[in-house]
C-alpha cells in the first residue's frame, strides 16, 4: 500500500495529464454545448487540483515546523 502522500502525488499527476488532454479537446470542439461541458469540467478539476496542491504544501510545512 502506498503513502498518502504517494498517492496525492500520484492522483496530482494523473489530473495535469488529463487537464492537459482536456484543453487539446475543448481547443478542437466546435459544438458550443458540448464545449462549455466541458470547460466547466476543466475548471471543476483546477479547483481540486488547488485545493490538492494547498493540502501538499501544508502537510510538508507540518513535517518541518
């Protein structure tokens, strides 16, 4: 079984991969609907990636301080 802290790195890497697939897809999109779908899909995730990267940086300045 892996850490937490692998496991937050390891889900923060695969949400970068996707977002990045994301934005080449909403890029290339032409169905309007379908497009604001999905950039509201893309700002869901940026959120959680946020709040996921907050979450890292506290943890890791807990095990300093």
């Amino acid at each position: 079984m892996f850490s937490e802290t692998k496991e937050q790195e390891i889900l923060t890497d695969v949400l970068k991969e996707y977002l990045t697939d994301l934005r080449s897809e909403i890029q290339f999109t032409d169905a309007g609907e379908y497009r604001k779908g999905l950039e509201e899909k893309e700002k869901v995730l940026l959120g959680i990636l946020a709040k996921m990267e907050r979450r890292r940086t506290s943890s890791v300045l807990k095990k300093k301080g």
